[in-house]
C-alpha cells in the first residue's frame, strides 16, 4: 500500500508518523465531496476530521498540477475485499512484520530524541519543558483503563510529533501484547488548532462508535495475516496494527470491545 487513506497534517511529524490535519464534521452525514481541503478555494484549515472523497475531488499538489487521487486505488480495494471476503489476498511481501515495524518505530523515536526534540523543547515555556517534556497532550485514561481490563502488557511508550504549549506533545505511540492479540502496536494523534485529519469516504469500511474507520485485514497465500485499522473521532486519530486477523470468529467481539473503550 503505496498510499495512505488517513493522512495527517501537522508542523513536525515522527518518521513513523502518517502524514496528517483536521475539522471536525458530523460523521451521520454524508460527505461533502465539495469540501475538498486539498483544493485552492478550499485551502483553510480546520481543526479535526474531514470526511471526503478522493475519487471524486483532484488533490492539488502544486500551484499548476492537479491529480486524481483515483488514479490509485489498489488501498481502496484492499478496504472494500476487507469488507466482503473478511480479508485481502495479497502477496507476501506485501504482510508487514511486526518485528520490523517496531524496529522502524524505535529507530524514529531515536531520531526524534536527538534531533528534533531539543529544538521544540527549547522554544516552550520554563513550565513545560520542566512539567510536560514526557507528557501526551490528549486524553489516556480510557486507554489505560482498556488495557488495564484486558490484561495487556505494555512493552514501550513514546511520545513525540508536535508539542501543544500548555498540554504536552500530540502523539502516542504504544506497544502493547497479550494473550489473546499477541503484539499490538496503538498509536493516538490529539488534535491542536492546527491538526487535521484527512479520511477517504471511498475507502471507509469500519465504524468505531459510529466514527469512520479503514480496516485492511491483509493475508497471504501461507495464512501469514496483519491488520490495521485507522480511525478519528472528533479530538483524536487512531490508529491499530497486530499480526491476527480480528475477523476470526473468536477475535471479532474482543477486537470491538477493544476499541470501542478507548
């Protein structure tokens, strides 16, 4: 999957970060495929969520070069084989190794450590470098309490992305394993004024408390599985990764009661 269907946009992204920004809508609705950040009229950016369709409206990349975000559509496949069959058939190389995707995580957070944090940190208040230098600016205890219940164990716990003056920094990344999911990498991205999220309505197959979601349950030919599952709410983007496909039978309902408590 060449192409993210959430991206974010923010001033200081983690290289294990999405790319991302955000207003907030009314998810009952449909979207407006009129909205379309992405284009010149449309360029003022909002705080939350945008729901929209990228087959529908060009993105502009630059001042003069418009595209279609249709031209690709293989992650808005993989979304809707996901919705029908309960998984996408893939190639292997093509199945993400858990081990790998941590390992790509902790390399980020070292980068993130020692090169753009200092600086961040540097430009903030006496206040916040001494009290909120290691702390998430959104809301954990849902999260805590859902791990808490269900018996995981937190492996690691980093945060990074952009700092929010008065509140900490907007990204929380967590890898957590239990009996029952194995290893489970959790990543929350808080809204600031300036943050927004970018939601494909094509590639939309998932609800998470009736907040729009994009689940790939990806497997090869030798069963190898990973899913991944993105979704937002009004203050915060979400994102699951876990080498299981929550699809099973006996996964299904402990997957949704997982999510549905953060």
């Amino acid at each position: 999957m060449d192409k993210e269907p959430i991206m974010k946009k923010c001033n200081v992204i983690s290289s294990a970060t999405m790319t991302a920004a955000f207003s907030v809508v009314a998810f009952a609705n449909e979207p407006d495929l009129n909205s379309n950040p992405f284009l010149a009229e449309q360029s003022t950016q909002q705080q939350g969520a945008q729901v929209f369709s990228f087959k529908e409206t060009p993105i502009v990349l630059h001042e003069h070069d418009k595209v279609n975000a249709a031209q690709d559509t293989d992650y808005v496949r993989l979304a809707l084989e996901t919705k029908t069959n309960g998984f996408a058939l893939v190639d292997s190389s093509q199945i993400k190794d858990i081990d790998k995707v941590i390992a790509e995580h902790k390399y980020g957070h070292e980068l993130f450590l020692h090169s753009l944090k200092p600086e961040i940190m540097a430009a903030q208040s006496t206040a916040d470098q001494t009290n909120l230098s290691q702390q998430f600016a959104g809301d954990t205890v849902a999260l805590d309490n859902t791990l808490l219940q269900q018996e995981f164990t937190v492996m690691s716990k980093t945060v990074g992305g952009n700092f929010i003056a008065g509140s900490g920094w907007d990204q929380l990344t967590q890898v957590v394993r239990n009996d029952t999911f194995g290893i489970v990498i959790i990543e929350i991205f808080s809204f600031s004024q300036n943050s927004t999220v970018y939601i494909d309505s094509d590639a939309v197959n998932y609800h998470v408390n009736s907040n729009p979601g994009i689940l790939y349950v990806l497997k090869d030919n030798s069963d190898n599985v990973y899913t991944s599952l993105s979704w937002a709410d009004e203050k915060q983007s979400y994102f699951i990764g876990l080498e299981k496909n929550i699809n099973d039978i006996g996964l299904v309902g402990k997957f949704k009661t997982l999510i549905t408590s953060m």
